[in-house]
C-alpha cells in the first residue's frame, strides 16, 4: 500500500560485522484527526545497496500480505500437524480423566497458566493517545519469563520472539488481562535448535480488552 512503512533495525557489537540482533518493523501512517491511514513520501532508492535492501523489503511485505489473506480462508494445518495435535490429544486424557494413574512427566497445558491484569495509564500512551505497543510487549514477555520460569524450574534463557500481532488498539482506562501459557516443549532442543540440546519451552501470550460495564471481552495481542 502507500501508507505502510518498513524498518529494519540491527544491533552490532563494537568490531563485529555479523549482528546479534535482527528486528523489522511495519508502521502505518494515520491521520490525527480521522484516523485513517494516509498516504506517506514514496521512498525511491538509489544506490545497489539501497536497491537491494528495498527489494528485500517489497517482497517481505507481499508475503505478510499473502499469508493474512490465506489464514481468512484456509487453515494453515498440515497433515503432520494434525497428527501432532492428535497424538497430544490422546496422551491428555488420562491426564484429566485418571489424574493419578497418569504418566508423572506429563502436564496438562491449562495448568502451567498463569494470569496478570492491571487498568492502562496515561503515561504508556503513545502520540496517537493508544496505549504503547512496546509496553504492552514488555509486559507479555515478563510474564511469558514467569511462565517459562515456574514451569522449568530454573531461570529460563530467552533465545527467540516468534510473531507479533496487534489486533486491536488499547486505550487509557482500559482493563487488560494477560494470559500466558506453555504451548510445546522440546526436551532436547529438537529440531530447533535454538541453544544447543538445552530443552525449550514455547509460551504464548494472549492479552485480552475486557469492560466490565458492557461485558465484552476481546483479544487485542498475540505473541
């Protein structure tokens, strides 16, 4: 569109060319008064790098755009995957019909849950008056570190952010409840690898817009 913007941000060592930190981000222009998105300077590259680094983008954008119109029409489950989810599902009914017969290194995934809510001030706002995503981030990933950490049993190490997605705005007064809970281990790191044959924990993190006066409840980030 003419209205989004792409960045990307990279953060090096002092002498070191590879970067130990690699993040995109995507803003959307919005009118002060309306809202609506508007329309921002075309950016026109110039040199080889430039004209590189913008085709990487172009094409990074067409994929978000491709994968947000397949997930509203198709499931994006495989057959392995279902497979996966079955298996799981098999091995969690003992778990909650014959607790005690149970296998002991089997947990159910509602019971490594854990919940905090509080109501957004005015000082986490950002200029369009919307509660900042960086704080609401910061509050997912403390308590996805909790989770982790109750969970495991040791302070966990964290070694990678999956998807980030704003799905709704936050405003000053709201009531936001945070929901974290473990989706998947990896004993020995699997296939990810991602710290060696240390296991790995997946936490999601579900943040929830409730009011209470019109009793409605709707989720508003998912990471």
């Amino acid at each position: 569109g003419s209205s989004s913007l792409s960045l990307t941000m990279s953060c090096r060592s002092e002498g070191s060319v590879k970067p130990w930190l690699t993040a995109k981000f995507t803003f959307v222009a919005r009118d002060a008064e309306t809202g609506r998105a508007t329309k921002i300077v075309e950016l026109l590259p110039e040199t080889e790098e430039e004209k590189e680094q913008f085709e990487v983008g172009r094409l990074a954008a067409e994929r978000k755009k491709e994968v947000r119109k397949a997930s509203k029409v198709q499931s994006a489950y495989t057959l392995e995957m279902e497979k996966m989810a079955h298996d799981m599902l098999a091995k969690a009914a003992p778990l909650s019909k014959m607790p005690a017969l149970a296998p002991p290194n089997l947990l159910l995934m509602s019971r490594t849950e854990l919940h905090n809510a509080f109501v957004a001030q005015p000082q986490q706002r950002n200029m369009a008056n919307r509660i900042f995503g960086g704080f609401l981030m910061r509050r997912a990933f403390e308590l996805a570190f909790a989770t982790a950490y109750s969970f495991g049993g040791v302070r966990p190490k964290f070694v990678e952010v999956d998807d980030i997605s704003f799905l709704e705005p936050v405003d000053v007064g709201d009531l936001l409840v945070f929901h974290a809970r473990v989706l998947y281990t990896l004993p020995d790191g699997g296939e990810l690898r991602l710290d060696g044959d240390n296991p790995l924990a997946i936490i999601e993190v579900e943040a929830w817009v409730q009011d209470p006066v019109a009793v409605t409840s709707e989720v508003s980030n998912r990471l």
